[in-house]
C-alpha cells in the first residue's frame, strides 16, 4: 500500500519546512509537492498524485478558501486541511463551507497534525481542540446552508483572484501580467467584481477586501 500523498501550500517557507520535517516522521506519509502559491498550487494538483492538500488560508494569488473549492472541482476524493493561525469563528465556518474537511490551529500542530490528518484520512472531520469549545456542537451539519456562504462565493475564481490583487495593490497592468491575460480583461473582471458587490468604487473595494481577509498578511 502507497504511503498516504499529501501537498503542503503555505508562502511561510519556514514554517512548511518544519511542517515537512513533522511529516518525515511518519514513513506512512509521504510529501509529494509544496508551493507558497494559491494559483501554483492548482497547477502542482495536475501534475501529481495527492491524498490530501495541508494549507494556509492566507496565500498570494489565491485564497485557501478559494483554492479549497478548486481542490475539490479537481477531485472531490483530495481532502482538504486547512492549516492556520487564525481562531475566528467565522474562519472556520468558511473553511468547511468551501469544503475543508479539516481546520487545525498553526499553534496546535506540533501536538495535533498527526491526529488530524488520521481522522481525515479515515473519513472523520476534524477541528483543532483549542477551537471546540467556541464553536456550536452542529457546525458540519450547518456546512451546506446558505447562510455560511459569503459574498466571494457570487464571484468566478478568476474573479476572486483579481480581487485579491487589487487589495494587495497591484495595478491592472500588473494584474494582467501576473494573470497572463489582457489590461482590457482584468478591467471586465474588476467591473463584475463591484457589480456583483454592489460596490461603486476601488477605495471601497479595497476595503472591503481587506475587511474579509483577501489580502496575503492577514
């Protein structure tokens, strides 16, 4: 039987090291790729074999709540465990929302990866213990409500990646350079984005951007 494949996405390179050098310890898993890039990380899914995804909700390019629901457009059987300092409820919620199976406290992982990733593995869902007592006992079975779902869910993924650029305060040029697309299709995306919102103009988009985690620092 192949050693259970796993991915780590985290732009704190440190950090994935030592997260990799966990994981060495147990020769029944086994890292198969590692990348610090939401977008990097969706091509690295095409060109290897993985069980399971480990990684940040904070990343450039994308989202890991983004990057989340593309893991599972890829292939609903990776699962997903999302790696990260933040204790907000609300977090957490959009995690398992977007389909995480998994939410474990950065601070929790010397002591806790290891009972994470078993669970998931063997079709468990699993929360860091430190989390458990803020949280309400019924948070999986609320997942596919509609009320957990947040306004990024109305954008495309490309959309949601063009924001997330303008909140990091990248041009359009820029944008379209880093998105290998046109200045012209970035501003047709940028102008969905604030329709969709209902938001009138870039300081406001930005706001509201930062205001729900889109920028890589929070």
């Amino acid at each position: 039987m192949h050693p259970y494949r796993i991915v780590l996405a985290d732009d704190h390179v440190m950090f994935r090291q030592g997260v990799k050098s966990l994981l060495a310890k147990n020769k029944d898993l086994e890292v198969v790729g590692e990348t610090g890039d939401g977008l990097d990380l969706l091509q690295l899914l095409k060109n290897v074999t993985a069980d399971m995804v480990i990684l940040d909700i904070s990343m450039p390019s994308l989202r890991g709540l983004e990057a989340t629901q593309e893991i599972k457009a890829i292939s609903k059987d990776i699962k997903v465990l999302i790696l990260s300092m933040h204790r907000d409820k609300e977090y957490v919620q959009s995690a398992i929302s977007a389909g995480a199976e998994g939410y474990l406290l950065k601070e929790d992982a010397d002591t806790e990866l290891f009972n994470a990733i078993e669970k998931i593995r063997q079709k468990g869902r699993y929360i860091s213990p430190l989390l458990l007592d803020e949280l309400k006992d019924n948070l999986f079975q609320r997942e596919k409500e509609a009320h957990l779902f947040h306004d990024y869910e109305k954008l495309t993924t490309r959309e949601r990646q063009v924001l997330k650029l303008i909140a990091e305060g990248q041009s359009n040029k820029d944008i379209a350079d880093r998105l290998f697309v046109s200045v012209r299709t970035v501003e047709h995306h940028r102008a969905n984005v604030m329709r969709k919102l209902n938001i009138k103009s870039t300081a406001n988009l930005v706001k509201y951007a930062i205001r729900k985690g889109y920028t890589s620092n929070t």
